[in-house]
C-alpha cells in the first residue's frame, strides 16, 4: 500500500473515486433523459414508440455493459487498465458531445455507440485497479468499495439532478451536454493525478506478464476450438430457423439477449473446463458463475428505474412540488448515499460475531428485497388502473427498498469478483460482471415496451411477475449455499 493514505486509504483510491464520479455522473444523467427522449414528440426528442424506445434504451443499456467483457480483455492483453481508462473516458466524452447537438437519428445512435465503447473500456479497469491497491485483500479492501460505491452514487445523484432537470425543464441537448461537461472533469482530475498516486498500478497488461512469469508455454486447448465451433454454429441455427430477427429495434434486442447468453455460457465453460484453472479456482469460478445468474435477474428488476419506473413516474405518479419525473430515479442514489453506513456496519457487526451471511445469501436476500419493491408497486399500478395518480410514497419506498436490495448485492459481488477471480483473468471477469447489468438492462428495456397506454390493465401482472421471480431465484440461492459452502474457501 503506498505510504501517502488519505483517511486511512491510499490516495490513489480518491483519485479513481473522483474519476469514476465524474463518468458516473454522464452515464447516469444522460441515461435518466434518455427514454424520455426517444419516446418524446413534442419537443424535439425522436418520437418512437413505447416498443421501439424500450428496446432502444435496452440496447444501449445492454452494450453500455457487454461491451466491458472485450474492454477487460483489452486491458489485459493490450493496453493495461490505466490507458484503457483514459481512451475510454476520451471516448465517452466525444459521445456525448455527439449527443449534445441537434441531429438525424443515425447521427444520434452513433454518440449512443461510442459512449458505451468508452464505457466498456473504462467501467471493469477502475475497479480492477482499486482492488489492486489492496494486495493484501480483507475487510480494508471491502472498505474501499464501499467508497468506491459511494462516488459511483454520488456521481448519479449530481447526474441525475443537473441533466435531469436541464434535459426536461430546458432543453433535451443542453442535458447531453452537461454529461460531456461532466466526463470532461473526470478526464482531467485523472490526467493530473493518476500518474502520482497509483504509481505502476494497473500500468501494464496482466495477461502478458502472467505469461512472462510462466515457464510453461501457453496453447490454446482443443476443447477451446470446440467451443467456440459449437457457439458459431449456434447462431448459425438461430438465424436460419429465423430464431434471430433483425427487422427492428425489439427484434434485434431479443435476438442479441440471445447472443449474450450463449457467448456467456460458452465462456464460463472454456474458463473452467479449458483454462488449466487449479480445483480451488474452478470452484471459485463456479460460484462466480452462479453469481452472475443471480446478478441478471437482480439488475432486470432493479434497472426498471430508467424504463418501466420511470414511465410509471411520469404518467402515473404524483410528483411533488412540480419536480421533474426523473427525479424520482435520484432516490436510489440519495438512499445509497443514506443506507451504505448502515448496511455496511451491519456485515462489521455481523463478521464479529462469526455471524456474516455468505455470498449466496446475500444474494437471496437482496433479491427478496427487489421482489418487496416490486409488490408495493403493483399496489400502485391498481391505482393508476383505476384512472387516479399513484402516490408518490409508492415509489418512494419501492426505491428504499430496492437499494437495501442493491447493498447486499452490487458491492458484495464486486468485491467477490475481484477477490474469486484467477489474477490472470481479472479484467476479463471483472467484465463479465458487468454483462451481467448487461442483460439485466436490456430486460429491463425489453420489459418497459409494454408499458404502452393500450396495456395498462396489464400493468399490475406485469409487476407481479417480476416478484416471483425474485422470490423463486432468491430461494434457489438460500438453497444452493449448503452444499456450495465451502467452494468459495472461506471468502465471504
């Protein structure tokens, strides 16, 4: 650990923090606007309807994360995760800049594009390199991200406040153009202090020197070529039988949700079974792979916020004092901002007394929480069936309770994932976490396209499905812990 700490943390940590703040910031503003926009009609937005704007923002939302995975391989065979950040900040900058200025919607969908290129290249290196200013790993690693966490929400709040109320109070442009503005900082506050304070982190390609430090030469296996045959011809099936359409936006985020799970599947298959991973890491890798399943169902009803939610504000809810509808998705990040000591200082409380939930309940209980959130809304949706305006309390607590959910998840898993993962493929799985938000976005973009005025009546089903669910998977996973207890070699 470098020798200059701030508050009992190094430095390098605040400088990542602020980094990571300012691309929230963009990420989560441009994204609370961005529904609102496609489905706009009257001023100046792209007026598609409520299929094609869902699975429009799905597909953003879905790529913004995907593309992590190739992001992570990036960094770990080519670039190192410090350059990796700064082409990817670079990246989402010059896209939003795009977004910033009136245009033709091809124009638009190209800004969309390279803000989520950028985004894959920046989002699994930062937090690949907070893990590495933690060698030593334990409870001061899972305090940084805590952290960590916080500049990610604090970045949302401010985002969502300022571009927020710039996009539907001024003008949807000079919105997209406070999340460059906002990058921009982010560019600069890195610029001038990365090179101090993280010293030779994340500086060099970890695939490359894992091979340098390695006596045996690396092959690719047999069973990797076979995989990867068995996945082309896949897809080569999909788009014959005309599994896969491409004929429009809803159709081409379906087929793509398809892709995804099935790269997925064939990934996780040649990590564990053509990798030369030692048993220990083969089973760490497997619950990591359960994880990943219990992440998507998670993020497909927690990122509700930016689609089926958000539309649910903004034509079914009260909004107090005139604010502006996206507003509401500020809740999350004010409650994080609110509830991460607590929560936090329940797992020290806990750990103490040898009493700490595993991994896997964790898990299970953050999605017992989504589906609680999630029951309070199809009492909403029954008054907004009713013609009437919902109270705003239905999604207020629909929010508390679905960021308690998100506390026992999202820092867990990500400091699981750093911790689980075999070292030469840390970037690659940190990516792999963030397909699984991938997924969990376009379902939840996907999901929104039926919130259309002809389908109201449908409205509290709809929300009811996703509660079993939640519950049906939370389950599984209180059942699974039993027997996988040991698989994580005492790692919590």
């Amino acid at each position: 650990m470098s020798d200059k700490t701030l508050f009992g943390h190094p430095r390098g940590l605040f400088v990542l923090f602020f980094t990571e703040m300012w691309e929230r910031f963009s990420y989560y503003g441009m994204r609370a606007i961005l529904l609102l926009f496609l489905l706009d009609k009257t001023k100046g937005g792209l007026g598609l309807n409520e299929g094609e704007g869902g699975a429009t923002y799905g597909l953003y939302t879905f790529s913004v994360y995907l593309l992590s995975l190739p992001g992570g391989w990036l960094a770990d065979n080519v670039l190192g995760q410090r350059k990796a950040i700064w082409y990817g900040g670079i990246t989402i900058m010059v896209g939003h800049i795009v977004l910033a200025f009136p245009s033709t919607q091809a124009v638009f969908f190209l800004g969309l594009a390279l803000v989520a290129i950028g985004t894959g290249l920046l989002k699994p290196n930062i937090s690949s390199i907070v893990s590495e200013l933690y060698p030593e790993g334990g409870a001061v690693r899972d305090a940084a991200f805590s952290i960590f966490y916080m500049g990610i929400n604090l970045g949302s709040f401010l985002g969502i406040t300022i571009v927020g109320y710039l996009g539907q109070k001024v003008g949807w442009h000079y919105g997209f153009g406070a999340a460059a503005i906002a990058m921009f900082l982010g560019l600069i506050n890195y610029r001038i202090f990365a090179t101090p304070y993280l010293k030779d982190k994340g500086l060099y390609p970890k695939a490359k020197q894992a091979k340098k430090e390695s006596s045996v030469p690396t092959k690719v296996q047999p069973l990797t070529w076979i995989l990867l045959a068995a996945l082309i011809i896949f897809f080569v099936v999909m788009q014959v039988n005309g599994t896969f359409a491409w004929d429009s936006k809803k159709a081409v985020a379906t087929s793509m949700g398809v892709i995804c799970v099935a790269v997925v599947l064939i990934y996780f298959a040649n990590l564990l079974f053509a990798s030369g991973l030692s048993k220990i890491e083969m089973k760490r890798v497997a619950i990591l792979f359960i994880l990943f399943w219990g992440a998507v169902l998670f993020w497909a009803g927690f990122e509700q916020q930016g689609s089926s939610l958000q539309i649910f504000a903004d034509r079914h809810s009260e909004l107090p004092f005139g604010m502006p509808s996206t507003w509401f998705q500020n809740y999350n990040a004010f409650f994080i901002l609110l509830f991460a000591p607590m929560v936090g200082g329940v797992w020290v409380f806990l750990e103490k007394r040898k009493i700490n939930p595993p991994l896997l309940v964790k898990f299970g209980i953050a999605l017992f929480f989504v589906a609680l959130g999630y029951y309070i809304m199809v009492i909403g949706a029954k008054v907004a069936v009713q013609g009437l305006k919902a109270s705003a309390f239905v999604l207020t607590f629909t929010y508390i309770f679905h960021t308690i959910g998100e506390l026992c998840l999202s820092p867990v898993g990500l400091s699981a994932y750093t911790k689980l993962a075999p070292k030469q493929y840390l970037s690659q799985l940190m990516g792999v976490w963030f397909v699984a938000t991938a997924l969990g976005n376009l379902f939840a973009g996907l999901f929104a396209g039926g919130f259309d005025e002809e389908s109201i009546q449908q409205m509290p089903d709809m929300f009811m499905s996703i509660v079993w669910f939640c519950l049906i998977v939370g389950a599984i996973l209180l059942i699974l812990q039993k027997p996988l207890k040991n698989w994580t070699g005492g790692i919590k």
